[in-house]
C-alpha cells in the first residue's frame, strides 16, 4: 500500500478515495504521506529540524494537518 501512495503521491488538498476500504491501511498510508510532505514543507520554511520543535511548533503542525485531514479521507464502507 504504501508503494501505491508514494505513486499516486496524494497532497494537502486532494482527496483520497478507498472504494474497498478493509483495514483501512490505504487510508492510513496515504493521510502519513501527507503528514510527512507537511513536515518536510515545513522545515523547509522554518529551517527548524523535526527533533528541536518545541510544543509551539508540534502545535502548528497539528492545527494545519487537522484543517486537511477531514476533506482527504473518505470511506464508502
């Protein structure tokens, strides 16, 4: 599954459908993509390496990946 994500390489703003969603790990795989295309974006813009975020910088990431995550995750079971 998490070949298939990294080639359908989904972003922050498209959404992510899982017609026979079973275990829902496609789903989960690619909602992980994203969190860690967010990360690497922003320690890009910041500069500030994963392992020296503070609780301010943990709480930035939280509040964008919660604004995308409802939209991307679908489930028709």
């Amino acid at each position: 599954m998490k070949m298939t994500v990294e080639m359908i390489n989904p972003k922050v703003n498209e959404r992510v459908l899982d017609s026979s969603c079973g275990t829902g790990g496609f789903l989960v795989n690619a909602m992980t993509h994203v969190m860690e295309e967010l990360e690497k974006k922003f320690i890009e813009e910041t500069g500030i390496p994963k392992a020296e975020w503070n609780n301010d910088f943990q709480k930035c990431i939280r509040t964008e990946s919660r604004r995308w995550r409802k939209p991307i995750i679908l489930d028709l079971t």
